[in-house]
C-alpha cells in the first residue's frame, strides 16, 4: 500500500495540443492517502479512466509526476507499479477454474501454493462464491464473472492501490446494491489504498470516505460524502450530487448583498472581496422552506416521492424546488419560499464565494 501523489499532472490525447480544451486531463495536484476509501465521480468523458490509466502506467502523462511513496513513478511500466485494476467488462480466463482465476494474481508473483489457498479461500468467501471455486469460469453468468474479475483484483495484499473503473456497469441491478455494500466491507477487511471510480453518486457516496469529484478534465472538489452535500465548492457538485440537486439561481450582486429577481438574499457569510464574472445563488432545496413570507413563487408541479414531497416552483421564469417533510401546497398555488441563511451561497463562476457560515459557539 502507498500513499499516491499527482503532481502538475496534464493530459492531451493530441499531438499538439493548444488550448486547454486540447486537454482531457487540464491540471491536477491530488494526493491520495496510504490505505483511504477514494471514489473518483463524474460525467461520462470527464477523464476518469484517463486519470486511472495514468496512474497505472498503461498512459503516459503529457506532464508532471505520479509518486508512489514520494517516489516518481512516472516512468515504470504497469508491470512495476505493483497495482491492482478492475475493468468495466470482466478480465477472466474463461478455460480456467475460479480457484485457478483467482490463484493467477499469485501464482504469477511466485507466492507459494499454501499462501495462494489461504488468499483465494479468504476472497472466495468475502465475495461468496466459494462454492463457485471448482467451476470453470466459462459457465459463470455476467456477474460472477465480474466478481472473480473483482476478486483477482482484491487477492493480493502487496499492491500500492486498487482500482476499480465503473466495475458494476454490467451488474445486475438487484446485485448492485449488494455488491457496493460489499466492496466497502471489503476495504475495511483489507485496508488497502482504493480508487473506485464511478459516474454514480450512490455508488460513490457509499464506498469513499472521500470522494474525488471531477468536471471536463478538472478535479472541482475533494471531500467527504457530508463535506459535497452541506458545502459544494462549485455548482457543479451541487448540481451533480443531490436529488434533486442543488438549486442554482442566477443573481446580481449589489451593496455586498445577493438579490434575486429584486429581492435580498441572505447569505451564510459575507461575499468574498472583487467577486464578480457571472453571479449565482446556490441552495440544496433540503434548505428551501414554503412560509406564510419570503419569495413570491407559483407552484410548477408536486412530486411525491414516498419519504417527501419535491416541490418545484416559479419564481418569475426560474425554476427553485424544495424538499418538504410535512404537507406540500397544491400546483398553481402562490407560495413565498424561504432560503435557510447558513445554506445559503454565492457562486461566481461556479466557484463558491462566500466565507463559511460562523460556527455557533457554545456557552
Ligand atoms: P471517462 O472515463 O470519465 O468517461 P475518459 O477518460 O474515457 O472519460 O475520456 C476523457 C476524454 O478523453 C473524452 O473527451 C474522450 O473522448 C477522450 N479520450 C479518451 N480516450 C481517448 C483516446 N484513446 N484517444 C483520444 N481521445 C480519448
Ligand atoms: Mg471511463
């Protein structure tokens, strides 16, 4: 297991790239600790296989550094960088057994037969396919395979990091919630560095400790499950994770004070110094409440999703839902909505700008 540090790292698939929309990885620093939970999350062609790629040496970085350890890897092959990657589509010999599939990782570094079988018993039984372990793989349906597949990926425990890209795209969906509840067993039994990425904010939000959300070839925030939802440094994450996701509101500012369509609104701190470029609002609609006074809005449309209700209302032209627990107003109604002050942001251009809400202080 290593701690794994990118540094100025770029990526062009171009021989000559020019501008930054040249580039599907723009400019990276993250590190990643020794042994975390990470998820990489993001739209389908943001660069997260890209990134993955990078890190595992089967892609050589336009520029900058991938250490391992403080140690520049940068120009070892994969075959040297000791990791582990679990692919979309299942990686497995059909014409083996799943104990010889599972052994292959092992037995390929010159482990002793003994270690391999204490190796596979132990995955075997993590992944409950044990009594799978005498059948060729040939026969296994799509999602077994894809658990071997994950399973030679887990089976040593001398690798930097693993790596899973999208491993539960041909998961059936019944298996999937099991599988994801699974994987993050599993990273608390083996404790290795893990990078699982995803276009899916459940099944990142379940696995990571800290999630890695990226845009357009662009990390936009690091954090914890909690940190995305109650804090989105960019509208982006709001917008991306949530459901529904955050409310973006374009806004003016005036007098260091956000209005919205004429109207004040409060904000959880002050707005930063020489914010300006384009001026949005953000707050999640857990955050929005329909009372008696506040934003005069029409109500769009009443969802009722089992545990609450989703409001969706007219304010002017702009579109603000909000999450209700108790009784929701009737569409067509006339509603003032009101913005929870301490969840309540300015973005410019995208970018949060306003200082953290103070915490309160206790007596
Ligand atoms: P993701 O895994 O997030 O879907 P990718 O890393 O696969 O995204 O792709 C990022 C961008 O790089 C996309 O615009 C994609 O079209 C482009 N890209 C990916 N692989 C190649 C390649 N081998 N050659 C050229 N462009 C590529
Ligand atoms: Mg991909």
């Amino acid at each position: 297991m290593a701690k794994i540090t990118l540094k100025n790292l770029r990526h062009s698939y171009m021989p000559d790239p020019q501008g930054p929309e040249d580039y599907a990885l723009k400019h990276l620093d993250i590190d990643w600790e020794d042994g975390g939970a990470y998820a990489l999350l993001g739209p389908s062609g943001c660069g997260k296989s890209t990134l993955l790629n990078i890190i595992s040496g089967l892609l050589m970085p336009s520029d900058g550094q991938i250490l391992f350890d403080d140690q520049d890897v940068t120009p070892l092959p994969p075959d040297q960088r000791n990791i582990a990657q679990v692919f979309q589509f299942p990686v497995i010999y059909d014409t083996m057994t799943v104990y010889d599939n599972l052994a292959f990782p092992l037995r390929n570094r010159g482990r002793d037969e003994a270690t391999v079988r204490e190796r596979v018993l132990a995955i075997a039984e993590m992944l409950e396919v044990t009594d799978m372990l005498d059948r060729r793989a040939a026969g296994l349906s799509p999602d077994n395979k894809q658990k071997i597949s994950m399973g030679r990926g887990l089976v040593r425990n001398d690798v930097n990091v693993v790596m899973f890209d999208e491993p539960l795209t041909v998961i059936d969906p019944h298996l999937k919630w099991k599988l994801r509840s699974k994987l993050k067993e599993l990273h608390q039994r083996v404790k290795a560095t893990m990078i699982y990425v995803t276009h899916d904010q459940t099944e990142a939000l379940t696995f990571a400790d800290q999630v890695v959300v990226m845009e357009d070839g662009e990390v936009v925030q690091i954090g914890t499950p909690v940190e995305l939802f109650e804090r989105p440094a960019h509208t982006f994450v709001g917008h991306f994770i949530g459901s529904p996701g955050m409310n973006v509101i374009p806004a003016e500012l005036r007098d260091g004070g956000a209005f919205f369509q004429g109207q004040n609104v409060p904000l959880e701190g002050a707005v930063k110094p020489g914010t300006d470029g384009r001026i949005e609002i953000g707050v999640r609609p857990e955050f929005v409440a329909v009372g008696d006074t506040g934003i005069e809005a029409r109500v769009n449309r009443v969802a009722d999703v089992g545990r609450h209700n989703v409001v969706e209302a007219m304010v002017g032209d702009q579109k603000v839902s909000a999450i209700l627990n108790g009784p929701a107003p009737a569409q067509g109604d006339k509603v003032h909505l009101q913005f929870q002050q301490s969840q309540t942001r300015v973005y410019s251009d995208g970018w949060i700008a306003t200082d953290p809400a103070p915490q309160e202080v206790s007596a």
